[in-house]
C-alpha cells in the first residue's frame, strides 16, 4: 500500500483534471444551476451527519472510485458512494 496523499494533494490533482480536459457539454444555464443548487441543499436538509472509521486500505478504494467517477464527469463523492453501498446491503439483509 503507497503512501496516501493529503487532502491539498487530492485538491491540486482534481484541479489538474478539470483544466486538463475541455467541456464535452455547454455549462448549465444559471436556472439550471439555481435550480441544482436547491435541489441538493433541499436533498440533504434531512440527512443526518454520521462520523465513521474505516481501514486506509478501504478508505484508499473508495477514494479512488470517487475520483474515477467524477473524472467520468459523475457527481460522486465518498458520501455518495457509502450511501449506496449502505443502502444495497441493507436491502441484501432483508432477504
């Protein structure tokens, strides 16, 4: 396992990613971006913070597919993707 990098390195590489490629897309118009706004305040205004620990190998993986993703130009964060994983196991649990 590789030494893993600070969270200014992690900006710094994420920078370099969004100036590095050109937009496929037009931006969004200022409604759409008022509007996208609201939505993802209004989305989590009812979620509740939870603090977790995990391992660094485990925390390396998830941080490397929320990159991979949002360098695919998908909106992921690491909460995201617990989110996801979380609610598929809960539904696997149930059966």
């Amino acid at each position: 396992m590789g030494k893993r990098i600070s969270l200014a390195e992690l900006e710094q590489l994420e920078q370099e990613d969004l100036h590095s490629d050109p937009p496929e897309q037009p931006p969004p118009s200022n409604d759409k971006l008022q509007k996208s706004a609201k939505n993802s305040s209004q989305d989590k205004s009812d979620f509740v913070k939870v603090c977790i620990t995990m391992p660094p190998n485990l925390f390396d993986q998830l941080e490397n597919i929320a990159h991979a993703k949002r360098r695919e130009g998908k909106p992921y964060t690491k909460s995201a993707l617990i989110r996801e994983a979380l609610k598929i196991w809960l539904i696997s649990m149930e059966k």
